[in-house]
C-alpha cells in the first residue's frame, strides 16, 4: 500500500551518509574544484563508510547488504549534495563491482570481487560514453568483435572515470555480429561488457578530460585499437548481460546525485535570499525570488518522487525503462534550472567562486550527458 | 517502507469508479458541457446511490479510532477523484455529497454540528453542502471578506454578496442542503473576526441571484448569493461559541484546503490522463513511436512534448499522493498540499493545452473531448487557492515566513 516513509534502516544510513557529505564532503568542494582532483583523505574516509564493500557478500569478504536501488538513491542523492565530483570518484568503483554482482559469473567474481574488500580504497571504472553527439546508448560504435578465443574491441571511449588509476576497466560495446535494428530494444540486447586491464595492448588511456563540471572528478577518453580480450572476460560469459536494466539503474543513480545537487543549490539560495537585503527587506521577501525559490522546492521534491518511483519498480524487477528514462531526463533538466536560479538568486556573487552556486550550475548541466552509471 | 504500489481495497476503488466513470460520464459528457445548466439527475442519482453509506467522499476527517490500521481515506479519495474528473470534471463537481462544505464541517465543527449538518448525507434523497468565501471585491485575498454576521439575540445576521459559489443553488435550492458563508463579525479585526456560518436550505434571506457562465467545468453550477439579513442560529457558526474571541475560526477552516488541496490536484490529474491517454492512442495510430532510451537529440518533437507532459503528469500524481498520505497519517502537509495542487493546476493546464495544439485541427474541434479537457483543466489551476497563492504558501513555508512577512 501507498506510503512515502523511508524504513528505519534507510533513515538510519540516510544520516549517516548525509553527516558525512556536509561535513567530509562539502568542505572540500571548491578545492578539489580549482585543483582537478579528490584529496586522498576524503577518499579513504568514505571507503571506510563501505560504499563499495557493503553490497558484496560476505562469501567475498564483503558485508553482504542487500542491494536497493531505491537505497542507493537516498544515498547517491546525499553524496551529491556534499559534491558531485568527490562523490562519483568514492562511487567509481561501483561501475565495475554492481554490474559483476547482478551479472558476473561465479569465476569472475572470484577473480575480482575481493580486491575491493579491502582496507585501501581499490579504484575500478567502466567505460559507456563516446565522445560524439550522435552517442546513443541503444546503437554503441564501440564493437566487439567474436573471434577464435574471445573478442576483438574498437572504438573509443569518453568520461570514464579514473581510468588512469583503475587495474579493471570494464568497456561496453555492441556486438558485432549481431543485425542493425530501428527498435532501441534490439539495440540494448546487442551490448556486452568486456573486462579489460590497464596495460592491454592497444588500450590507449588518454590525459585527464577537461569539463565544464565535475572537475575534481579524473576521468579519461579511451581508445581501443584492436584490444583482445579471452572469452572468460566477457562479463556474465554466455548469458552476456542485461545492459537495458544497468542502464536503467544508471538512470537512477543520476537522477539521484542530480536531486542532490539541485537540492544543494536550493538550501545555498533560500538561506542565501533570507540574509540579503535590498530595499529594506531580505530578498527572500520579494515575491520574484520568493516563488523562483517556491519552484525549485516543488522540482526538487516532484523530481525526488520519479527517481524513487523508478528505483522501487527496479527493485521489484520489474522493467523500469519508462520510468527511468522520464525520471532521469527530467532530472537533468530540473537540475539545470534549480542551480541556475540558484545563480540567479546570488545575482553578481552568483557569478563569483567564492559562492558554489557556480560550481553546482557547471556540474548540473553535465547530467543531459551523463550516462552509463549503473553505480545503484 | 516506500511503496508506490495501490492497496487491494485502493484498486477495488479504482476500478469501480473508472466503470461508472466510463459508463455514466464519458457518454454524457459533451451534452452536459452544451447543456450548461441542465442539471445532469440521472447522474447525480446514480452515484449518490453508489456512495450511500460511506463517508469515502469526505475529505479531511482526522483518522480515528474506528477507521482501524493506517486508514486511507484521504488517498483513496484522491484515487477516486481522478477516475471521475478522467469521466468528466465539471459532472464530477455535480455530484451530491459533502463537498468542500462538508469538508468545512468535518474540519472545523464541534461534534454536534457534525451529527447535526453530516449525518443527511448518509441516507435520503442526494444533498449539497456549498462553501461560500469569494466575493466580487475578495477572492485570493479571504482576509478582506466584507459579509458581515451581526449577532442579534438568538441569531447571527449575515449581509453580502457570494459569488463562485459551486453547488450553491443544488444545495440551497435543490436539496436539503447547506452552504458554508465565510463572513465577517468585525471589519477591523481583519483575519480574526472571520468565521464560518453555516446556512441551511430553505433559510429566508439567502438567494441565488445567477449562475455564471463558465470556460469549462460547465456542468457544474456555480452562483451568486445574495445574503439580506439572513438569520442563522446562533449554534450555526462553525466550531464553539468561544470561536468569536479567537482567530481559531479563520484557521480552522483554512486547514479544510490542505485536505482539499489535494482533492483538487486529483482532479486535475484526472483531466490530465484521459488526455495524455486520447493522445497515446492517436498517436499509436497515426504510427508515430514514443521510444523509451533513445538520445533525447533524435527524439521527434511530438514523442518529446508527449515524455514531457506525461512525466509532468507522474509527477503531479506522486506530489499528491504524498500529501493525502500524509493527511491520513496526521503529518501536517500545509506545505506538500500546496505543492501538490501548484504543480497539479500547472501541469494539467500546460498538458492539454500542447494536446490541443499537437492534435491541429481535430484538437481544436468539438467533435472531440481534448477541446472540452483544455477548457476544464483551466480552473484546477485557479480554484481553491489560485497557483500564486499556492506558490506563496510553499514559498513561506520554506523560508518560515508568516503572512506578514511574505505577501
């Protein structure tokens, strides 16, 4: 029956994770920004946390949460309000270990699992993206090729996040051998994951991207000229993979970090509005801020609801596509226009890196292009 | 636990009044939106026979012991609501029952008034109760009402004028109803001398002096009254006596909208879905796809607007279901309400406005509905607290202003 309370246990990781955003994270935030990376410290404090550890079992030497991706939405969306940046690099690892758990056979999460059961924090990626506006998720151009022993990989590969650091990377591509189709469907059934490592011939990883947003984030392009892998690197061997559902469970988890942001932007600009003055009362007394702020709070909350709704029908397996799909691209645009009017709101010291506000609108207008983040 | 999930009994709901509304409304309702002021009694008689018994249609009452584990009342009326504003809006407004009126009482009156004004609609012939708050001078702004309420012995006196009265006329004159007259007992106290007086059928004094002709919603009537030294007992002001010294009444009754705000929201949602669904069919039809994953860059125009209006449909609906379940539980939702019904009103209007652009001509004919929705979907986002109105609740309440301090 219809009810919006978070269980005890959700609450209870809820504060926690939120604690550590506001104060590991956000503190951080604006350094991490101008110097392009994540301090260390921060780092290894939130692996500690066990956001990467906690959803592997314990026959791994992890400790065996169940996975929910409606709790990784009350987490992401926490992450995100502390810092976009910081939180996708604690959560990288995440793009290689969730879609081994939902999809890995029994010898490749043997093989990889553990490593990330660590003290240390272990960096993993996957690389979804390519750098063209014509990327589709439904029509990959990076292929795979079926030859004797296993694959062939071509293509090329954008936003894949520490890259350069990561033993692993997991690389999605089309196969090959199966037909062009006009129906999306067909073409999400053609993808597989390939688990690819650092030193492959002809795996090029290129310098640090250099974004708008999400700048102390490190990530890469990757080139892959004819990179042979074994047949046991082709993630869920024959069964191959589910890439509609990781790609749905991506949707969530960005639609999640964007109602952090956003909500970041928000409490920055209302608390903001409440001090400022002008014309003998706070500009939050001014019926023009009033209901920009009015509206942001609607949005956050309206958007916070389709991203849940979807992670539950997840979480039920059943088929989320629409539902992740809308979500997400709502997200994306709601992101925008909250941090935006979060700018707006600061008028001139809107504009100015003393405030974060400018930080949030160059990392919000990032989630229309962010995909491939199966990271719930 | 989040769940988005329908109870069993919440489906049961859902599924009988989507019957009655396909069956009873839908056949009916270009008719009734021509025949503005034909009063559509076969209708009205169907479902007040259907709902006897049930006090499913009232909204607001505070769970109580009786209602049992997590009652849902206030969801299962907002499920409810949407399947018949999905039939038809304005007949949907033409049913019998408590209504906002109603919802007053269940708010804001002592138990004895409630015995006493809401047992009639559990039984008999079908029944109105009207609110009466908005006058030619005041709509927005209730703090500015000029009906006075002159105590004089046993009586309160009340002169003024009504007007956007919904069900006024089927309640005073066509049923052993009532209207709920917001008036004022002292001019100068402002939002404090305001109160509620509740004015039976059949009370000399009150008249009904027209019925406006509407945009939409034209099914339902709505009138002008005209009070002239209307004498209502003295036990007839909603709440205790003692209300007079207070500003309680004002408030008491202004916490019936965040019930109703809700209510009001499902309505509109209604609207919306029966023309996000009209348009999901012709555009099947028509072979135009709406493609689930594909780049947002090689979406056509028509499959982009549609994503949009009908995620701004989910999310209308998941606001308003979260405040009615926050009604049922006894959380106080001022807030959540009127994000709800803002996003609700705004959301139905922008959806069957770009559905009537989208179908070109045939959308713009009367040989359709989608015409006919447009021009209902309009009110939801005027009545019971206008989208500014609501914008400025949601905007103190996040900034913990007063009315003062955020006008």
């Amino acid at each position: 029956m219809i009810s919006f309370e978070l269980s005890e246990d959700q609450k209870l990781l809820q504060e926690t994770v939120a604690a550590f955003a506001i104060e590991q994270i956000r503190p951080l935030a604006r350094d991490a920004d101008e110097r392009g990376e994540a301090p260390e410290s921060v780092v290894a404090k939130a692996w500690e946390l066990g956001l990467v550890a906690g959803a592997i079992p314990e026959s791994y030497g992890g400790f065996g949460d169940a996975r929910s991706a409606l709790t990784g939405a009350i987490v992401l969306e926490e992450l995100g309000y502390g810092d976009l940046s910081i939180a996708l690099h604690v959560l990288a690892p995440r793009l290689l270990v969730y879609p081994l758990l939902e999809h890995g056979t029994e010898d490749q999460k043997k093989r990889f699992l553990p490593a990330f059961t660590q003290a240390e924090f272990r960096a993993a990626t996957a690389a979804v993206v390519e750098p063209s506006l014509h990327f589709d998720l439904s029509a990959l151009t990076t292929t795979a090729i079926a030859e004797k022993n296993g694959f062939v990989l071509r293509g090329r590969k954008a936003f894949v996040p520490l890259a350069d650091g990561s033993e692993t990377v997991l690389v999605y591509a089309r196969h090959a051998d199966r037909p062009r189709s006009e129906n999306p469907a067909e073409g999400y059934r053609a993808v597989g994951a390939f688990l690819v490592e650092r030193g492959a011939p002809g795996l090029e990883i290129g310098p640090p991207e250099k974004n708008m947003g999400i700048k102390a984030l490190r990530s890469h392009e990757l080139t892959l000229s004819d990179v042979r892998v074994g047949a046991e690197c082709r993630l869920g061997g024959d069964r191959g993979i589910d890439f509609a559902r990781l790609m749905n469970c991506s949707r969530v988890a960005l639609g999640a970090l964007a109602v952090g942001v956003a909500r970041a932007a928000f409490d920055y600009a209302r608390d903001y509005a409440k001090e400022r003055r002008a014309f003998g009362v706070a500009i939050a007394q001014k019926q023009a801020i009033a209901f920009m702020l009015a509206e942001m709070a609607i949005e956050i909350d309206a958007t916070r609801l389709l991203v849940w709704k979807a992670a539950w029908k997840l979480d039920r397996g059943e088929d989320a596509t629409r539902e992740a799909y809308l979500a997400k691209h709502y997200a994306a645009n709601m992101a925008l226009k909250v941090t935006d009017n979060a700018v707006q709101v600061l008028g001139g010291h809107g504009y100015i890196r003393d405030h974060l506000v400018e930080l949030w609108l160059r990392n919000a207008r990032g989630f229309a292009s962010f995909e491939g983040m199966a990271i719930v | 636990m989040i769940d988005f999930e329908l109870s069993e009994a919440a489906q049961n709901l859902q599924a009988m009044v989507h019957g009655a509304a396909e069956a009873f409304m839908r056949p009916v309702s270009r008719q009734f939106d021509e025949e503005e002021h034909t009063i559509p009694w076969d209708f009205i008689d169907f479902m007040w026979q259907a709902t006897q018994g049930s006090d499913a249609n009232l909204a607001g009452k505070k769970p109580t012991k009786e209602d049992g584990p997590a009652p849902e009342r206030n969801l299962q009326l907002a499920v409810s609501i949407e399947e018949l504003s999905w039939g038809d809006a304005g007949l949907y407004l033409s049913m019998a029952g408590p209504g906002l009126g109603g919802a007053a009482v269940a708010a804001a009156g002592t138990p004895e008034q409630k015995a006493r004004f809401l047992s009639r609609f559990r039984s008999g012939k079908p029944k109105w109760a009207a609110m009466a708050i908005t006058e030619p001078g005041c709509g927005s702004d209730s703090s500015a009402i000029q009906t006075t309420a002159v105590r004089d012995g046993d009586h309160w006196v009340l002169n003024g004028t009504k007007i956007f009265c919904t069900a006024g006329h089927k309640a005073l004159l066509e049923s052993e109803g009532f209207v709920v007259v917001w008036a004022t007992v002292d001019k100068s106290a402002g939002r404090v001398g305001i109160k509620a007086f509740i004015v039976e059928h059949g009370t000399p004094g009150i008249s009904v002096a027209k019925l406006e002709h509407k945009l939409g919603i034209r099914a339902s009537d709505t009138a002008m009254l005209i009070l002239e030294d209307c004498r209502v007992p003295l036990d007839n002001i909603l709440g205790s006596p003692e209300i007079t010294r207070t500003s309680e009444g004002f408030k008491g009754v202004m916490a019936t909208f965040d019930a109703t705000r809700p209510a009001v929201a499902a309505s509109a949602i209604g609207i919306g879905r029966a023309t996000i669904e009209f348009l999901r069919e012709t555009l099947q039809k028509e072979g135009i796809p709406i493609r689930y994953g594909i780049p947002a860059s090689k979406l056509a125009a028509v499959e982009r607007d549609f994503m949009e209006m009908e995620t701004l449909l989910e999310a209308a609906r998941l606001l308003t279901w979260r405040a009615a379940w926050m009604m049922d539980r006894g959380i106080p939702n001022n807030l959540e309400a009127s994000m709800a019904k803002a996003k609700a009103g705004l959301a139905v209007t922008q959806i069957t406005q770009k559905a009537v652009e989208i179908l070109g001509p045939l959308g713009y004919s009367r040989s359709l509905l989608v015409e006919k929705w447009m021009r209902d979907a309009k009110i939801n986002d005027i009545f019971e607290g206008t989208q500014q109105i609501n914008m400025l609740i949601v905007a103190r309440r996040i900034f913990g202003y007063s009315s003062r301090e955020l006008s």
